[in-house]
C-alpha cells in the first residue's frame, strides 16, 4: 500500500520553504477571498509565519481569486503525473480537502489538511486518509469505496509505472488489504480498525513515514 499513502509525498517534495524577509502579511488586499490571519494560521497548523508566506504566494499564483474550484485543482494536479491520469483521484483528494463542502477550496482548508499531512501525528494522518476513502461520508469505508480510490491511484501513476498492470489487480490488492482492517467481518471499516490495522503493518507504517520530512 505504499503507492497508497506515498502519493502526496510525490509532489509536496516539489515544494521549498525559503524564509524571505516579508512584512506584508501575504499580500492580501489583491484577492477576492482573503485568508485569515497569519497569526491563527499559525497557531492552528504547524507551519510557521514565513512557511505560510511561502505557501500563499504558490496558492495565489495558481488561484488569483483566492479559492480553487475542482477543475482547477484537476489542472494543477495532472501536472505532476503526466503519463497517467490523475483526474479521478484528484476529484477524491479535492473533496477530502473541501472540509466545508461548498465545492472549493480556500487557502485556510488547504494548509490545515497539508499540515496535517506533512507534520501531524500518525494518528492525524490515518484520520485524514480515512477520510479520504470515506467518499460517501458514513463513517465507514466499504471495500468499494477502497477499490474506487486504489484503481484511481493506479491510473494516475501511469502506465510507464505499470506497464504490465491488468484491470483486476487493483480489486485484487483492496480484497487482501481489506480482509486485515475488517476485523469483526462486517464488510465495512471503521475509523478505528482503520487505525489498528495500519499501526500493526509494519508495511503500512513505513509508508505513512514517506509524509515526515520532504519539505
């Protein structure tokens, strides 16, 4: 499951922090939604004043108006997997990223999740995985649901990485990897066998450690 949970890591490994010695708290008077407070941004995520300098300015220059719709996402998205298609994931991924659920993103949704993705607990980052499976927002992850986001990963990665790949391998992959997180053999997923199964596979954790450190 590493090309899993490695995803991110792929391309937040693009991304440098330069502390440059800027006082004009992100330049926000030229958007149409101005993000909140450098302060609170601060004290809400684990990035510091000027990581978040850094990170606007990318925001910004890719979303003038200060929010990302889903297609613009898409766009941005693709760009760092050229020889597969990274739409269908990128669909899933905007949506565990719209923690609001009106259909954009804000710079203050994007740096939360980011935060909790680069520097948060294990326990932060399986949640937010969990939520990223959880597409229809029960509470639970069906094998379906597993199978839709793994096929997804798949295709986005391309077939210069998997030249050989059959279209059951996927289905094949969720089946082993959901019989070790169903523990009372419900046919769902809870938060918490999520949890467990993932801190038990040594596998699984040695992929969530692909979040630590690449920026």
């Amino acid at each position: 499951m590493g090309v899993v949970f490695g995803t991110f890591s792929m391309h937040t490994k693009q991304v440098t922090f330069r502390t440059d010695n800027v006082d004009d708290e992100l330049e926000m008077t030229m958007v149409c939604h101005r993000p909140e407070g450098l302060e609170q941004l601060e004290a809400q995520t684990n990035f510091t004043k000027q990581e978040l300098q850094v990170l606007y300015r990318g925001f910004k220059n890719e979303c003038p108006s200060g929010v990302v719709n889903e297609e613009t996402f898409k766009h941005i998205y693709a760009q760092f997997f050229p020889h597969g298609d990274a739409s269908t994931y990128a669909h899933y991924l905007f949506n565990a990223f719209d923690t609001r659920n009106n259909e954009s993103i804000k710079f203050e949704d994007f740096v939360m999740g980011l935060s909790t993705l680069l520097r948060g607990t294990v326990r932060e980052k399986l949640e937010w995985t969990f939520h990223l499976y959880d597409i229809n927002r029960d509470g639970y992850i069906n094998k379906e649901e597993m199978t839709e986001i793994v096929r997804a990963i798949y295709d986005m990665m391309g077939k210069y990485t998997y030249p050989a790949l059959k279209g059951d391998v996927p289905k094949q992959h969720v089946d082993v990897f959901f019989e070790k997180m169903d523990k009372n053999k419900d046919g769902v997923v809870t938060l918490e066998e999520f949890v467990l199964a993932c801190q038990e596979d040594e596998n699984m954790m040695r992929s969530m450690q692909l979040f630590e450190n690449v920026m």
